[in-house]
C-alpha cells in the first residue's frame, strides 16, 4: 500500500536528482566507459609500479590477478542489482553485517577515491609532459589541482554529462591500447612472444614470499570495479542485465590489453622501467618504440585524457559513498543537501574535489609516495563487500531449505537464482529523494515490483524453494574469491606499512567524526537505526505505521495483533513515524493486512 502511493511521488522529484537529469539513465555502454574509465588507466603506472618490487614478473602477476578479477565482476554484478538504491561496500557490510562495519566499509572505499582521484589526474598531466616537455613535475602538480576543481564543477553539472564524456575518452584509449598491441605484434614473431614467457622468470625465483606480494600488489592494475556499485541508482533496468553486459565488456577490455601491455612494457624495454621517471610513461614510450611519434603522442594524449576520467569516476564514487553514510546518519545532514538550481548534493561534491586536492598538498606531488599510499582502502572494501554479499547468500539458502519458508506464488528471490519465475520484475529509483527513506526490502538487496505483492491467502504457497546448480557454484566461488582478496589485503597490511599508516588514519578519523555524530543524535534523543534484514519482505508480514503522540497507536497494533483472518504466523512490523524506532515482532497470532488494520483503527 505504501509502495503504491510513493511511486508517483517519487517519479516527481526525478527532475531535480543528479542522476536523473535530463531523464538520462546509463545503458551498458556508459556504465562500461565509467568503470573502464577508471580501471582502464591502471595499465599506464602500474607496470611501472610493480616492477620497482617484482621486477620481469609484473606481466605474470597482472595475468595471475586477472582470473581473481573475473570472479571479482561475477560478485559486482550482484551487487549492482541486489541493492540497487547504490552505496556500494557500505550498504552491503551495514545489511549483511553491521551498520558500524558498513561506516568502516565506507572509510575504506573512501580513502580509495581520494588517493584515485589524486593519483590518476596527477599521472595524466604527467602523461601530458610527453607531448608538452615544459610541464615539469611541480607545474604538473598545479595543473592538476585546477584540473579537480573543473571535474567538480562538471559533477555539479550531472553525471549523465560525464558520463558521456567519460565514454569518448574510453573509446579513444581502448582503441590506443589496441593500436599498440598490434604495432608491436607486428615487429615480433609469435614465437617471439612465447619466449617472453619463460624470460620473465629467468632472473627471479618465485618464493612464497615473493608470490605473495606481487599477487597482493598486482591487485592495483584493477582498481575501479567498485565503480559500478556506486552506478546503481542511474542505471537503466533491468539493472541485472545492463550491469552483466557492462561487466562482461569491462573484462573483455581488460583482459585483452593490461596484462599484454604489461608483458611487453616491462620485458621490450627494461631499462625505462628501471628508471624513476620513465617508468611513469611506459606505455607511451612503448607506442614510441615499436611504432612512431606520432602514435607516441596519441597514445600521451589519450592516457592523460583516460587519467583525468578516472579521477572524475573517484569523484562520482566518493560522493555516493558520503551520501550513503549520511543518510545512515554518520555523517552530518548537511552532506544530503542539494543546490536550487541542478539538484545535485554541492556539498558531497565538494568534499569529494577537495580532499584529493589537500592529498596532493600533503605529499607535494610526489606520485610515488601515493602509490605507496594505495594499497590499504582497495582490498579493505573488496573484502567487506565480498563477505557481506556471502553472509547474503548463505542466508537465502538457508531461508530456501527452510520447509516453513512461504513465497508468493509467481516470485522469487532474485539473487542467486533460487527460484525460477516467468516474471520477475525489479524496482526503479528514478530519484535519490525516494531513496531517502530507509525501505527495508531495498536495504537488504531484495527487489521487488512496486504495488504487485499482495498478502492474501490465494497467492501463498508453502512449496519449498529448490537450490539451482549455479546458485551453488556461484555461493562457493564467492567464498573462494573472498578468501583470497583477504590473503591480498592482510599481506598488503604487512608489505605496505606507509599505506596501512595512512588508510587507518583517514579510516580512524572518518569512524571518530561517525561516533561523534552518533553521540550527538544519541544525546538529542534520537539513535540511529539501519534495518539489518536481508531476506527482504516476508510473506505474510504486516504494517503497522503509528504517528507520534497518536492516541489511536494502541488501536492500531491491537488491531493488528487480534485480527483473526487468516490464522497462520505472521510478522508485525511497527514503524514510529517522526522518529527512528522500526521494529519487526514475531507474532505467533493471525495474519491481518495492513490495509484491514489502519480501516480498523479509524
């Protein structure tokens, strides 16, 4: 009932969302050119990067890594769907675990953005310094900051506009990155290639030691995947589909050129890897080596352009994730706030622009000491959100081999696939105003088509939901995958004091600012409430919505309670409005509608 009446009420605010604007939503492609905007610059320092520590190896590590990617992708895209109202790590560690992990969560993926954004447009303009030699480092590094304060504006603009302009620079450089790959294929015999292979373990023996931390280092090549968590809520629908296809182009893409790129710009020119500044433009010297200057200079033009996307993406994601820990109310209200005039959070914008910008400040645009700094906030939210996406799963099939479990005949669980439906439908957010409000089916990553359930004894079933094939697999592969993004961050945790020292400042700070806004609602009489069910809505359920100071709330839930129509277990959810109590009471009296109920207590 309540869902039906928010519906046309939402789809009025569409028009002053950010996401929204203009009623443009991300298909496949634009979603693919954020995330490959933001992944896809990994190549241009990594190698350089991991051969300082690995040395020949770093295309074998890239290569190793890739397969931990691919499942990587499979738990994203679930993630996409399943909790569609955006948020990434922080809403799924809050549901499936607990909302102060889900504020540590964000922390995590925060300290990622702001290194990203600093590390990929400083890169860029370094990139730049190819064709224009008289950008210096430090010039580089003023050029930089004024390059944030543009992308901040553009995000002040809408997404949907970046996005679109991401997509052109991601064309541009994927096509770049091909054309080196054939210009070099060219020059070399097949056999030629295949001798590259054992040529990078001829000089180092791989020592558990030494495997360790280049699978955990090598995990930088990919960041940027939890971009797309974040690209729920502007995602065009079915959001399964558009975010699978997304993710299949993205593994396509990379997979076709980092790991080869990273081969031949390591082991075809070893020396300007060796080297402190070169190594920073490997892939353009690569271009300039094998081909010509005039590809040299595409390919520098072309990087600094996909580095510059990159940091634009951070942006994006930093303020997603500001916006959802407001709305958990860690962070001030004032976060939420939107501008007159394009609609879109100024604040989460700006907090998203200036941090990277005092970052670059800090460490005097030193590149290497924030690729020293990278290691720690990646893995952290890769592990969170790998573990709360299981505990997701686990708790699905346990609800599915419960015999007491009832499901709406014609419905399903949408996550794994455990039941199979003709029509399965998925809710649309046109507007972050209605994702405002706590919805617990949206919260727990359960969606459902608005105004179509209906709580009656004709459409329960008591028939027992069957366990898929594929549900299986895919539960044990992403158990296999969240074990070993854990062996990547704990060895990180160990290899990469300076990241460690630095994300666990910024992650203490952000958890000290969450637990003073906490005390502050606390001591104000209000206690922050994240509803922690991930099973979505049961059959069956009831509620019960009271107003605060009602003399007609005690009417309500005895209403509620004593109704005798149907007879079978029911849930009473009781909801206070203008206040933060939500409660969910197992009752073991008839079922009664929500409906019958607040007409009872009129």
């Amino acid at each position: 009932m309540a869902q039906e009446a928010a519906a046309p009420k939402a789809s009025k605010h569409a028009q002053g969302d950010e996401h929204s604007h203009g009623g443009n939503l991300l298909g496949p492609l634009l979603c693919w050119a954020v995330v490959f905007a933001d992944i896809g610059t990994s190549v241009y320092y990594v190698p350089g990067i991991l051969y300082q520590t690995v040395g020949p190896l770093a295309g074998f590590f890239v290569f190793l890594t890739m397969t931990v990617f691919v499942l990587l992708t499979l738990k994203y895209a679930e993630v996409t769907y399943r909790f569609p109202q955006g948020g990434g790590v922080v809403t799924v560690a809050a549901q499936a675990i607990n909302h102060w992990v889900g504020a540590l969560g964000g922390m995590f993926i925060l300290v990622d953005y702001f290194l990203t954004a600093a590390i990929s447009c400083l890169s860029g303009m370094l990139y730049l310094s190819v064709v224009v030699p008289a950008i210096g480092p430090q010039l580089a590094g003023w050029i930089t900051i004024g390059v944030l304060i543009l992308l901040g504006v553009l995000n002040w603009v809408g997404i949907s506009e970046s996005a679109k302009v991401s997509l052109v620079g991601a064309v541009i450089a994927f096509i770049s990155d091909i054309a080196i790959l054939f210009t070099v294929f060219t020059h070399i015999s097949f056999s030629a290639f295949l001798a590259l292979i054992p040529e990078m373990f001829a000089h180092h023996s791989l020592t558990p030691v030494l495997f360790l931390t280049g699978f955990a280092g090598s995990f930088l090549a990919f960041s940027g995947l939890e971009s797309i968590s974040q690209l729920s809520p502007v995602m065009k629908t079915p959001r399964k589909k558009v975010a699978s296809i997304a993710l299949l182009l993205v593994v396509l893409t990379i997979g076709l050129t980092s790991p080869l790129l990273t081969i031949f710009s390591t082991l075809l020119q070893p020396q300007e890897a060796a080297d402190p500044v070169l190594s920073t433009q490997l892939i353009s010297l690569l271009a300039g080596h094998w081909g010509n200057i005039l590809l040299q200079t595409e390919v520098a033009i072309s990087a600094s352009a996909l580095l510059v996307f990159a940091s634009n993406t951070a942006i994006i994601g930093a303020y997603h994730v500001f916006i959802a820990l407001s709305r958990m109310e860690f962070f001030p209200a004032f976060v939420l706030q939107r501008n007159k005039l394009r609609g879109t959070p100024h604040y989460s914008i700006a907090l998203a622009t200036a941090i990277p910008i005092a970052v670059l400040l800090l460490v005097k645009f030193d590149i290497n000491i924030l690729g020293d700094m990278y290691a720690f906030g990646l893995l952290g939210a890769f592990t969170l959100t790998c573990l709360g996406l299981d505990l997701v799963r686990y708790r699905e099939r346990k609800a599915a081999r419960s015999k007491k479990y009832q499901v709406p005949a014609g419905f399903s669980e949408i996550g794994n696939g455990l039941l199979s439906t003709e029509n399965q439908l998925e809710p649309t957010f046109p507007s972050t105003h209605q994702q405002d409000t706590l919805d617990g089916d949206t919260l727990a990553g359960v969606s459902r088509a608005q105004g179509t359930l209906s709580t009656t004894p004709s459409k329960l079933t008591n028939q027992q939901p069957k366990i898929s094939l594929w549900s299986t697999i895919n539960f044990y592969l992403g158990i296999l995958t969240t074990a070993l993004v854990m062996i990547a961050w704990s060895t990180n945790l160990v290899s990469k004091p300076l990241a460690t020292a630095f994300g666990g400042t910024v992650a203490g700070v952000g958890m000290l600012v969450a637990y003073l806004n906490y005390i502050g609602h606390k001591r104000r009489g209000r206690v922050p409430v994240t509803i922690t069910g991930v099973e979505g809505r049961l059959p069956g359920s009831i509620l019960a919505v009271l107003t605060d100071r009602n003399g007609h709330n005690d009417a309500v839930i005895r209403t509620a309670i004593n109704n005798h129509a149907f007879g079978k277990q029911f849930i009473l959810e009781i909801q206070l409005l203008q206040g933060i109590l939500l409660k969910n009471l197992r009752m073991s009296t008839p079922i009664v509608s929500a409906t019958n109920s607040l007409q009872a207590a009129k």
